[in-house]
C-alpha cells in the first residue's frame, strides 16, 4: 500500500526531493478565487437553460398575469349589482355571453348582465368581481346570484403576480424548473447563461490501461480519469479525457500545450509530486506559470495550481483518495468559478459527535473519511491515500483544521456528506 501524504511522520518522496515547503489550503484558495473568474455568456432556448447559471439578472417585460382574469369558474358582473344578494334574496341577471381561457367575450357586459367565465379567462369589459358558480343557479339566459361579490372579488388583476419591470432572478442563480417557468411567463424566449467550462484531463503513468481494461502484469485500470469526468460534469464543466499517456516529458508537452489550447481548463492526473518521473510540474513552470506546488492538505500535498495562457492548469496526485480530495479543493473550485457557480465544495456539511477519536497531524489540513452509523461519526480504519473504496464506503469527510492534533471521542464535527 502506497501511504503517501498519509503517514503521521514527516512526508518523504523516496523519489525525488520532496518539497521544500508547501502553501496553506487558504492561500491556495484565496489564489484561485483571485486569478480565476467566470467565463463569457452564452445565449440559449428557454428549453435547454434548466441547470444553467444565469449571466444577467432576469427582469421581467411583461406583466403576470398580462390581463385581468377570472380566478374562479362562475359569472362576471359588475360587482356593485351583486350587493344585497342571498339565498333568500337571490338578484336574476341575464347570461349575455361566455369567456373561456384564450376565448375572451367580446360582448361588455352592461347593467343587468353578466358573462359566465371560466378560471383563467380574461374578464370582459364593464366587469369588475367573479360570482363563483356555487353562488348561483342558473335556468336557460336567466342566472340567479345569492351572494354578494364586490369588485375585484376572484379576479387577478393585471401585473398582481409579477408587474413588468421587477427583477425575477439574480445574476448567478442555477435555474430551477420553477425558474424557467417564471422566465416563460414574463416572455424570456432566449436566456444568457454562463458558458459551460470545456475541461481537459490529461491521464499519466506508464502502468495504465484504459479505464475499465482487466488489470494485466503489473498494470492497474486507470481509475481517475472516469472519476474525474464525473466530477467536471457534476460542477457545470464539459469534461475530455486524454489519456493514458506514458511518463515522457515530450508527449506530456504536446498534450498540455494542446489541451491549453482547446480547453477553458486543464487537469493534469498523475505525475505531480517531485520524483524524476513527474514532468507535470516542471512543464507549467516551462510553459507557462506554477503559482503553487505542494499544499499543506493531507492526503493531496503533491498538488499543483498554474497557468499557462492565462489558462488554470492543476496538477493533481495520482493516487485516486488525493486525485479526489485534490480536485474538490482546488480543480473542482476553479472550475466552479469558471462556470460562474459558489466555489466552495458542493456538499452538503452536518455536525455530528464523533464516535471515536479523530487523530491527525498539525500543519496540515486533513481530509478523513467518516462514516455516519446511528447519527455518530466513525472514521474509516483503512483510509491511506490510495484506498480509493475508502470513499466509496465513506458517507463523507471530515475536515481537520492544520493547527488541531485531531478531535477527541464525542466532539461535534461537521461532516461533508457525499451525497445531496
Ligand atoms: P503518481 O501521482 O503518478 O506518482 O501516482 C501515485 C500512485 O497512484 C501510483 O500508485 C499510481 O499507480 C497511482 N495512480 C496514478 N494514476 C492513477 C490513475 N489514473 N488511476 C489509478 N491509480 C493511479
Ligand atoms: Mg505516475
């Protein structure tokens, strides 16, 4: 088992030369969320917004409803005629018409008339109220009222759900189903959203086969190129996965550059730390710009974060646990940010005591994964950085701050849930 990043002593690439010093998990964030920012827009169909985060505040250019309309099945009248009504006064009007939704009554109704009107109608002129249908009886054109309605009884007057001119949305909302509704209703045909951020993943090592492939010899299935295409797509960005390519610096160069050129974003999986065969590192520092390189973030501290074109390129450790904790951290918030989404993690966080003590190391944050078994918190036993069914068995993770030693049995920690 391969516990880098994991152990309690002093981390040591037996490799290379390790690193010197590694930046905070603050630091790097406050870098991303200085250097990254969202992408243009785009404009789509109502139809294809759903999900999508909006560029613009949406204001709405018509009014909800546009016309005043019947909010009940039943008569128009001219509500003061109604006054006095009851069962045992009924007041006869005469049926002069019939409004239906879409179907407006052309005919007005004048003193003495009424227009029966369905829910949703437009009420027709000289109208004012809506008697609802229980509160009359009607024989051929005659229709007897036995309640009272005054004006504007059951009737939604123009504009009273949204009036034309109001901000409906915020800049910045993902849209819901609802939303895009709403944006119907007030004539949004086209939307502008923020463009989806196009991702590149570069795959590296020499020991792998195409994701999925039985294991042969000494080589092992690629796993982190799947399980990052699926956290790209979770977090608004259209993944491409390259790879697997061989540790050779040339062929590294050549996707990098490429992938640099065709995407908004690039991760590159595999090689990132400082042994000979990492070339990712030295690559950004080459073409472009490697702002951090090693994070003080158990078990991800061989991470990258660069540019190169003005493009984020994050380097991201090999062993599947730290390929995770990594891309949530670092790729998974530039990418966020791209998209014009919140940057921080997009789970769901619950505090809950620990069942058992929590043990970690000072001077880094770290990422342990838990378990929540009848409302408690159990960290994982078999947790190194390359168990990668430590995450698929774990509910979540809790994070440890750098300065805490751990937490003791029964403290209330927040767990990030996996799941929504
Ligand atoms: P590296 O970061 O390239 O030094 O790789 C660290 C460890 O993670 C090695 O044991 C690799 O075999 C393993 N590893 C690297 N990339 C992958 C991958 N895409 N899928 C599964 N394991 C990987
Ligand atoms: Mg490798």
């Amino acid at each position: 088992m391969d516990n880098r990043g994991e152990s309690s002593s002093e981390w040591h690439d037996p490799r290379g030369r390790g690193f010197r010093d590694r930046a905070s998990v603050a630091d790097v964030l406050a870098l991303i969320d200085r250097r990254v920012s969202e992408l243009e827009s785009e404009t789509l169909p109502l139809g294809e917004a759903y999900g999508r985060i909006l560029a613009e505040p949406a204001v709405a250019g018509s009014p909800v409803p546009p016309f005043d309309r019947a909010a009940m099945d039943g008569y128009a009248v001219r509500g003061e005629e109604t006054f006095g009504a009851s069962s045992y006064n009924p007041i006869a009007f005469r049926c002069a018409g019939e409004a239906f939704p879409g179907r407006r009554c052309r005919v007005p109704v004048i003193p003495g008339d009424v227009v029966a009107i369905a829910t949703g109608a437009a009420l027709p002129a000289g109208a004012d109220a809506v008697v609802k249908h229980e509160a009359t009886q009607r024989t051929g054109d005659v229709v007897l009222v036995t309640e009272p309605t005054p004006p504007g009884r059951h009737v939604g007057r123009a504009g009273e759900d949204i009036t034309a001119g109001t901000l409906i949305l915020p800049r910045s909302r993902m849209l819901r189903p609802q939303d895009v509704g709403v944006l119907s209703a007030v004539g949004a045909a086209r939307v502008a959203v923020v463009r989806r951020p196009r991702v590149t993943v570069l795959v590296t090592g020499d020991e792998l086969l195409p994701a999925g492939s039985p294991a042969v010899g000494d080589r092992i299935p690629d796993m982190n190129g799947v399980m990052l295409a699926a956290l790209i797509h979770r977090d608004g960005g259209t993944p491409a996965v390259v790879g697997p390519l061989p540790d050779d610096r040339d062929r590294l160069e050549r996707a990098l550059l490429q992938a640099v050129e065709n995407a908004d974003a690039v991760l590159v999986s595999g090689g990132s730390s400082t042994g000979p065969e990492d070339y990712a590192p030295g690559l950004v520092r080459a073409c472009g710009e490697l702002a951090v390189h090693g994070v003080a973030l158990r078990p991800a501290s061989p991470s990258g974060f660069g540019f190169i074109r003005g493009k984020p390129v994050v380097l991201l450790p090999g062993n599947p646990v730290s390929c995770l904790c990594a891309y949530d951290f670092f790729a998974g918030r530039a990418i966020r940010r791209l998209g014009g989404r919140r940057p921080d993690l997009p789970y769901r966080a619950i505090s809950l005591p620990l069942a058992r003590k929590l043990v970690s190391v000072v001077g880094r944050l770290d990422y342990a994964r838990v378990r929540v078994v009848d409302s408690q918190v159990e960290p994982l036993a078999i947790s190194g950085a390359s168990i990668l069914s430590s995450t698929t068995r774990a509910d979540g993770f809790v994070l440890v701050p750098s300065e805490l030693e751990g937490y003791a049995a029964g403290s209330m920690v927040s767990v990030w849930l996996y799941d929504e």
